[in-house]
C-alpha cells in the first residue's frame, strides 16, 4: 500500500506478472488515439513534464503517433504500431493511451496479452455537489473492477453469411484463461476486504457461465475469500443503487466492458473513469474508460482528469512512483474542491472551464503540492 496526505491506494501490481526493474528515466510510449484523445494525453503529458520540474525524476516520451486516427488504421492494429509498443515494452517502458474508438485497441492487448483491466470505481468527494447519484450512497464507496482482456465475444469468429442476412460472433473461454483472472481478482481482494463479486448469466449463457462458476467454486474452496454469483443485469442494475455492497468485482470481457461504462454514474461522469490493462512481464498501458468523443474533438470541452488520473496510475504502478501518484491525485482534488471544472462535472458556482484551463489549474495545483512538501 502507498499512502500519503491521506490518500491511500494499493499497487495492484504486486499480484501480477513482475516486469524488469524500471530505473529514471522512465520509457513512456504515447498513443494519442481518436477523437478528443490527443487533447486529454496533451493534457495528462503536460502534468508529466510539471512532476518533472517538481522533483529528480525523468521521463523520455515516446511519441507512437496518431493510432486510431480515422483513416489511418482501418480499425486494426498497425505492424509498425506493434513494433513500438514492443520497443517500449522492451525498454521497461508503459503506455498512454489515448481515447479509442476502432478494433486497434483490441488487437493491442491480444498482441501483448494484456489479459487483465482493472477499473478503479471510487467517488471523489470533492464532487458531492455534482453527483449523479444520491449523497448518501455513495458515501465510502471504493469498487475495483476487474475485466478479463482477451478473450470471450471481442476475440470470437465473427463474420456474416453469403447472402448477408445473418451474422454470427462467438463466444468462447478456456479453463485456463477463467482461472488466470480469477486469481488475479482473489490475491487482488486479499488486498483489499476479500470479498469477490464474479458476474455471469448463467441463463442466457449457460455453458460459458458454469465454467466461471465452476473456476471460482475453486477458488472459494482456499477458505480465505469470499465468492459471490451474480447475473449481469442484477449486477448492473446493483452496482448502480447499492454500490457500497460492492469490493471487487470480476467479469468477462463483454460484461465487464458494459458494466464499467455504466458503473461510472458512481463518479458523476465518464470523463473521471480510468483504467489500466496489465500483461505478464509488466507490460502495462493505461487509458481512460470513455469513449472518442469525436463530437467534442477540438472544441477544448472535454474532460482531462480520468487521463490525468490514468497517468497518476502510471506512475505508481509501473514506474514505483508513489508519491508523485499521490501529489497528482491531491492536484485534481483541489482543483475541483475550489470549483474550478469541466462542464460535465460542474455544479452550481462552479468555475466552468476547458480542457486547456482545467490542465493549467491542474499544473499550478501540482506545483503547490509539491513546493508545500519540501518546504
């Protein structure tokens, strides 16, 4: 656990695959992705350079280029694109990754085997005043979802008929990838309150369902944390009215791409959702959990802070960053404490500003922060 100013957080990391031991400066691999994402990673990159400035840690950003881009992909997985993210793997290095939209992202984690999404749902209360669900629900709430990555419906033969009238996607899983994340998910809970929500539908996914059901019997059978069963409807429909009853919470791939979208009424916005996709070897990107966007691309509307948040997770995570995870976290908190947001999360009074102003608010933030500490 890394705690400072009163915020703690657990490295996760500590139960997966370990990667090389990563030394200053630190390798960043930048993917700006669609849509409004080359605007939020230029505002995560600009409180990059700010924690920089605040202190003896260094930093050489990769620049991948334009994934994702319409027109440029076709969807996939560029081989050139590939081959960066591996250099930067190989360097020890971790990536940011822009909003995305086309299949590149999937491709993505495949290649690298990305197999495990964690997605962190905890309520600022700093943003009380603009939360889409009732006060008094959200009070102590801290979920960690978890997603498997790679396999399931997003990576099924797909495909349509001669005539084009039916299409078909399949959904498959092995014994092996079930119990890959579902012990990540329980070494995960030990960490936090042990107990372990695993989503399924075992009605309209029998056979798929009774081999996650039949995975987490086993790992309930250790004695040392505790499993729950829920439907996916019921566990969206929960995670939305009784998200206190929640820890942590594992899924499939479809599953748990549906619920944490829709589990992001905890935070007020999906502009404040993140996450990370972790792989064997400590390869590791990180990205926001909304979409493209491409209807705010360029307006300098969007929302910055899950990118920046994704950049914090970054820092502790892959790098051993702790206390400059910390500052930033602190640094977003007291912006929007003084009422200085986006549109989406403003509340009466606020200061409503773009993405640019809330960067910049976000940076002298940082500075304050750290100057504070060495003072």
């Amino acid at each position: 656990m890394s705690s400072s100013g009163g915020i703690t957080r657990p490295r996760w990391t500590t139960v997966l695959p370990p990667g090389p031991r990563r030394v200053s400066p630190f390798v960043v691999g930048v993917l700006t992705g669609e849509g409004v994402g080359p605007e939020v990673v230029g505002a995560a990159l600009a409180v990059l350079r700010a924690v920089e400035r605040e202190s003896d840690v260094r930093f050489e950003v990769r620049d991948g280029g334009d994934v994702g881009a319409p027109g440029r992909t076709g969807g996939g997985l560029l081989d050139a694109t590939a081959a960066f993210c591996a250099d930067v793997f190989a360097a020890g290095g971790a990536l940011v990754c822009g909003a995305a939209g086309g299949r590149w992202v999937y491709d993505l984690r495949a290649r690298f085997d990305l197999f495990c999404k964690l997605v962190p749902l905890r309520p600022m209360p700093e943003l009380a005043d603009a939360a889409v669900l009732r006060g008094d629900l959200l009070d102590g709430v801290d979920i960690l979802l978890v997603r498997e990555n790679v396999g399931g419906l997003y990576f099924g033969e797909y495909g349509r008929s001669e005539d084009g009238r039916i299409a078909y996607q399949t959904l498959t899983y092995s014994s092996d990838q079930v119990a890959r994340i579902l012990g990540v998910a329980a070494d995960l809970a030990r960490l936090r309150r042990g107990h372990v929500t695993v989503v399924v539908k075992r009605g309209g996914v029998p056979a798929v369902s009774a081999l996650w059901i039949e995975q987490a019997r086993a790992v309930a059978a250790a004695g040392d944390v505790a499993i729950e069963v829920l439907d996916v409807d019921n566990a969206g429909f929960q995670l939305v009215t009784r998200p206190r009853a929640f820890d942590l919470v594992v899924a499939p791939n479809l599953f748990g791409d549906v619920l944490a979208d829709s589990a992001t009424a905890v935070l007020g916005s999906r502009g404040l959702s993140y996450s990370a996709n972790f792989g064997p070897d400590g390869r590791a990107a990180y990205q926001t959990g909304h979409g493209a966007a491409h209807d705010l691309a360029g307006t300098d509307t969007a929302n910055p802070i899950a990118q920046i948040l994704s950049l914090a997770m970054m820092l502790r995570e892959s790098f051993g960053l702790d206390e400059a995870a910390v500052r930033i976290e602190r640094a977003v908190a007291a912006v929007v404490a003084a009422q200085v947001r986006t549109a989406d999360i403003a509340a009466p009074g606020s200061t409503i500003v773009g993405t640019r102003g809330l960067t910049e608010h976000v940076v002298r933030a940082l500075t304050t922060v750290a100057r504070a500490r060495a003072s």
